[in-house]
C-alpha cells in the first residue's frame, strides 16, 4: 500500500497494527509511533525492549503482549482516534507496557500536532515595502 490519502484514518492505523503484529507480540513494553502528514500515514514503526538487564546481566524479558491484547491494542488505537481534533499534521504515540507476573497491561496515547509556518507566513507576515523618503524632509 503506497498511496494513504483516501483511505480513512482509522483503517491506516489498523493497517499500521496489522504491519506490526509480529513485534508486538510477547513484546513486554514499548512504543508504537506514527508519523502523519495531510491526515495519512508517512512514516510507523516502534521502539520495544527485547532484553533488560538486572544486577548487570542480560535477561529476556518476561511474557509479553499474547493474541488477545493485540488485538485489543490496535482496536483501542483505532478509538482512540476519535479524540483527535483539528490537526492533520503530527504524531501519534501508543506507549504500552505489561505488568510482570500479572500479565495485565496498559496502554497510553500522546498526540502531537505538527505545523508547517512555511504555510502560515503568507497571511500573517506580508511584506509591504516603505516608502521612499521625500528630500524635502531629509534638507530640512
């Protein structure tokens, strides 16, 4: 898929957590970021910790996210978008993590909205150039 920018929001993001469900499984905490611009997905991917250290040596994580809460992930991502307003220039943050020895987890949202001045400065700031100075005031 190449071409985002007439298909709904909703179903990019699904189709982003559809793309990621191989790391998202047994993955114990992490990120899941996505990059939009013009309302359409430009750029997804996540940051997750595979291996943790204790007392200086390197372990596996515990269990992470199993079927069932990635599914759950990615509806909750997808309703999320709901309280998105006014922006269509940004990212969106998926921070989550699973508590050990529990196997509950957790998940929360950040939404950041991006702008471009480039495309603002046109209306705000026109330049209006000065008028030459009359001699007769510079003489005087």
């Amino acid at each position: 898929m190449n071409n985002f920018d007439h298909i709904p929001l909703a179903r990019q993001v699904d189709y982003v957590f559809r793309q990621l469900e191989g790391e998202l499984k047994n993955a114990a905490a992490g990120t899941v970021h996505i990059q939009l611009r013009n309302n359409a997905v430009g750029k997804f991917g996540m940051k997750h910790h595979p291996i943790e250290s204790r007392n200086g040596e390197l372990k596996p994580v515990e269990a992470g996210l199993n079927a069932q809460q990635v599914e759950a992930f990615r509806k909750m991502a997808i309703e999320a978008l709901k309280l998105k307003r006014d922006w269509t220039h940004g990212d969106i943050s998926y921070d989550f993590a699973v508590r050990p020895g529990t196997g509950a987890w957790s998940a929360s949202i950040m939404y950041e909205s991006n702008y471009n001045m480039s495309n603002h400065t046109g209306a705000l700031f026109q330049y209006v150039p000065k008028k030459p100075r009359s001699r007769e005031y510079d003489e005087g």
